[in-house]
C-alpha cells in the first residue's frame, strides 16, 4: 500500500505542475497529460480504443474530456461504475506574492513557511510534513491523482472484475460544468454500444472540515442544485426635479435584495439537510450614464440553492417576492410623499402605478399571440448574435425581455422573472425509492465496515454542498418541473443545453468520497496526505470490489 501512497503522490504533483486554471489552454494539456498517463498503462497498448478522447463542441480553447473504460473479463455483466473528477482550478490572483510558485508544489511550501504573516493554524499544519500545497491540490487534483493510480491497479486485475470501470476526467467545472455535460453523451454512448449499466458513480472532489475542530470525514450520496433566478425590472424614469413622479427601478431591485438576500425562508430542506439561503451576485441599474434620471430600469439575480422544491414552488415563491418588493416601494413612495407635503404644504394626492410581475413564460406567450411565430427565430437570431458579440450569458436574455417589452408595447412598471445559466440540478439517494434504499444501505454498511478498520468517523450526508458536476448525472426534478425551467429560461437551447432527458434516462446514483483538504480556493489551499493518499484509495478499492 505504500507504492499506492507515493505514487498517487507524485501523480498529484504532478498534475499540480501544470497549470490548469478555468478558461486557460492549460486545461487542454493537462487533459494531454492525463491521455499520456492512461496510454502508458500496459492494459490500452492493447485496449487502446477504450480510450476516447472527446473535444468539446466548437471550443476555441480545444478543451476535451479524458474518457476510458476497463472492461471487466471474470463475467460478462454490465454492472459499471464510474470514476470522475475535474482537470480545471480557479485562478491564483489570491496567491499575490506568491503566484510564481503555486504550481510547484515543493517549493510553495518552502516560500509558505519562511512567511511571517502565514496564519498559525496553517503553519502548524504544513510544519506536520503531511499536507501538500499548491493551487488545484485539494480542488480536486489528488482527487484525480487517487482514481489515475486506483484505474491502473484495476486495469491488472481486469480478469477479477465482474463488471466495468469508466473513468471521465473533465474540464471546465469551475464555471459552466460543460465537460461532464457533454461526457454525459458518450455515457449514453456506451450504454447503447457495450450495455454498461451504470450502478454507481463516485466522484472525488474535495471534502473538508465543517466546523472548527471538526475531524469527520463526510461521504455525499448526492449534490445540491442551483439556480440562477434573475429579475429585469422596468420602472419609471423621472427628473431628480419631480422625484415622486417617477417609480424607481433601483429602490426595487434594493427592495428585491433586502428580501430575498440571506434569507432563510428560502432555505430548502430535504429530510432534515437544509440549503443556505440566496446570495445576491449582481445588482445593477442599467444607465449608461451620468444624469439627473433616477434609473428607468435595473437588473438583479441570485445564487438559488435547491434539495427537493419543484420549479413551480421556487417560481411562485419569487413571484411573490417581487409583487412584495413593488408593492412595498409604492408604499414607502406615498409614506414620504405624505410627508414631504406636511413639510411644504402641498396637497397630498395618493401615488399609484400599475405595476406587474411577469414570469419569461407569460412574455414570451403573450409574444407569440401578438407578434406571431416570426418571434421566436427573431429572439434566436438575437441570442446568436450576441454570443458572436461575447455578451454575457446571463444579460442575454435581459435584452431579450427589454426588446419584448418595447415589441408589446408594455411601459407601466413590470418585474420579468426569468433564469439563466449555469443551473446545475439537485439530486440525492431518496430512501422512498426502493432501489436508491438499497444502495444507501450498501453504502452504508461499506462505509461502516471501512470505519471501523480504518478508526476514521465517517457521517453521509444527503448533499454536496458546493456546486459539483455531480448535478448532471441524476436529476430528481420531475417532467413537469423541468419543463417549467426550460419555459422560463429564455434561449436555452442556446445559452445552456444541458441534454435533461439525456441525463434523466441515464440516472446514475452520484456519490462524493472525495480528498480531504482545507481552504479550497484560497491561497492556503492543502490536502491532508495521510488520509487522501492512503485511507481514501483503500475505501475506494473495497467499494469497487463489493460491487462488480
Ligand atoms: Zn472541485
């Protein structure tokens, strides 16, 4: 087992060595590097079209997804698990000063420990020999270094195997998750071609302490989902003059911000695991420039997390939001406006707009009555151009909705609901599906059984709670609720086709085992070497051989 433990190493400091921030070419050579290492393997000089090499869709930065698959030869069965984890980082601005050395593992931690500033905890941490450091070590490149060197150790004992192992290590999870999304079709692939059954799907992306102090390792059976609901808002422009005559678009998107915000009450919870709340993640009025105008219109969105709510509560949720949020600002419009008068004398006269919320379904229907077919080729050959143009995909449609508005003719003050990428659907091991029972007892008596011997506490939790691609193996949203997404996510088919019925037929139970590290995306980023190198590969190995 000590081989084991210094060859994932090196492995991982390896992969570290080259750079492979999101949205660089350096995921493209380390997806090169992974192809090499798997070519090396004695097991594909003779299986060597067991590995596919898959370029993702009119990518300019030639990003591809490492495919490749043993095939277990002791049975024939289709029984298949598969292994998959991301190639890609974030960026390493937070490094600062020690940017030149977060990809050289060695000597990073040199430079970390002559530090004065380094922070205690860190500093005993890496004094302990144990933690590796360097930008992608804990997120997740010992996680792909532990299924590389697991993925040899099987491909020898092939004969013992009674069903197949596929590994997919995939670019781009860091923001649009668009490798898996695409590898989904080459899983699909191999169900139709070779029968794979897919039972299980492990992915290894870290996990890390959720509280000071605490030492338990967590094993997910699933992954939140998230979603990006955002609101244009059209209100009513006036001089700085006539401030009470105009409906500010700004106080609405504050107003929206102050409610949904942090909010708890729009936690989701499935037995007993919540959500956090919603994180606002833009917030802007849409004036171009400087003038006495207050903003005649304004646009916000927001980080939504989901365990188990259907899109058509979360939407009524968010209209209800919004109808608060215009109401509301009215109210405080005429409280002020009372009170202005009492200052000045004027007569007060109560102000009152029509005002309305209206989800992208209801524009675009009312749309396609009133401006008929030709809509709906319009509003692509808009989005098309657009993205030539690199307009950001979640404003894409915000010009859309405002083009609609200006086409229909809609002036009063409106609120338009609608979603936009990325969304990353939510799924988990339910206990009210008999098979998914079954899998969570399997689960948990190997878990349980690797406890003991490994004297590590193991807790299993429901939900990844970091976004993970995980999300695009298994979906738990219904038909009806899918639907109620697409028809209120404007364009997408273009602006994020996650293949859903694809992935809904393929339903692959998602697990997390995962490295184990701390300060993922932080300059401080390490992982614990003893358990991700050496206990994490074991309970792997044993789930594997309990399976197939
Ligand atoms: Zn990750």
């Amino acid at each position: 087992m000590e081989k084991l433990y210094k060859e994932i190493e090196a492995v991982a400091k390896e992969l570290v060595r080259i750079p492979s921030v999101n949205t660089t070419s350096g995921e493209k050579d380390i997806a090169l590097f992974i192809e090499e290492y798997l070519r090396d393997m004695p097991y594909f000089k003779e299986h060597n079209d067991q590995i596919i090499i898959q370029e993702l869709d009119s990518d300019p930065l030639n990003r591809r997804n490492v495919i490749a698959y043993i095939k277990g030869e002791k049975s024939k069965h289709g029984e298949t698990i598969l292994l998959h984890g991301h190639m890609d980082t974030v960026g390493v601005e937070d490094y600062a000063a020690l940017k030149p050395y977060c990809f050289d593992p060695d000597q990073l931690l040199e430079e970390m420990l002559k530090m004065k500033q380094l922070p205690e905890s860190v500093r005993k941490d890496l004094e302990s020999g144990d933690w590796l450091v360097g930008r992608g070590s804990c997120d997740m490149k010992s996680g792909v270094a532990v299924f590389l060197v697991l993925f040899q150790y099987f491909s020898e004992k092939a004969k013992e195997l009674n069903g197949n192992i596929l590994l997919s290590i995939n670019p781009v999870e860091e923001n649009l998750h668009t490798g898996i999304i695409e590898a989904t079709k080459v899983f699909k692939l191999l169900k139709d071609k070779e029968g794979f059954q897919y039972v299980l799907a492990i992915n290894n992306d870290y996990i890390c302490p959720l509280y000071e102090g605490d030492t338990k390792k967590y094993i997910y059976t699933g992954a939140v989902g998230k979603l990006l609901p955002c609101f244009y808002i059209q209100g009513k422009e006036t001089h700085v003059g006539q401030c009470f005559e105009g409906f500010d678009a700004s106080s609405v998107a504050a107003r929206l911000v102050e409610e949904i915000n942090l909010n708890t009450e729009y936690c989701d919870s499935y037995e007993g695991e919540y959500t956090l709340p919603p994180s606002v993640l833009k917030m802007k009025d849409l004036k171009p420039w400087y003038n006495v105008q207050t903003a005649a219109d304004a646009f916000v969105y927001f980080n939504y997390f989901v365990h188990y709510e259907s899109m058509g509560e979360i939407i009524k949720k968010l209209q209800q939001a919004s109808k608060k949020a215009l109401e509301e600002v009215e109210e405080k419009m005429n409280r002020e406006y009372r009170s202005y008068c009492n200052l000045s004398g004027d007569t007060y006269s109560e102000i009152h707009f029509s005002k309305s919320l209206i989800t992208y379904d209801e524009l675009y229907q009312m749309a396609l009555r009133q401006l008929g077919d030709r809509i709906a080729t319009l509003l692509e050959s808009k989005t098309y151009q657009m993205l030539q143009e690199n307009v950001d995909k979640r404003e894409i449609p915000m010009y859309l909705v405002k083009y609609l508005l200006q086409e229909l003719k809609i002036k009063d003050p409106t609120i338009v609901l609608y979603f936009a990428a990325p969304y990353c659907p939510h799924n988990t091991l339910k206990k009210e599906n008999k098979e998914e029972q079954d899998l969570i007892l399997r689960l948990t008596e190997i878990i349980n059984e690797y406890a003991k011997e490994s004297e590590e506490e193991y807790k299993i939790l429901q939900f990844f709670p970091s976004l993970s691609d995980s999300s695009y193996l298994k979906i738990d949203d219904d038909e009806e609720s899918i639907q109620e997404l697409i028809s209120n996510f404007p364009e997408y088919e273009l602006l994020y086709a996650v293949p859903l019925k694809n992935i809904k037929k393929l339903n692959i139970p998602a697990v997390n085992y995962g490295c184990y590290g701390k300060d993922a995306h932080k300059w401080t980023e390490r992982v614990y070497k003893p358990y991700t190198f050496r206990t994490l590969p074991q309970l792997i190995i044993k789930t594997i051989e309990k399976f197939l």
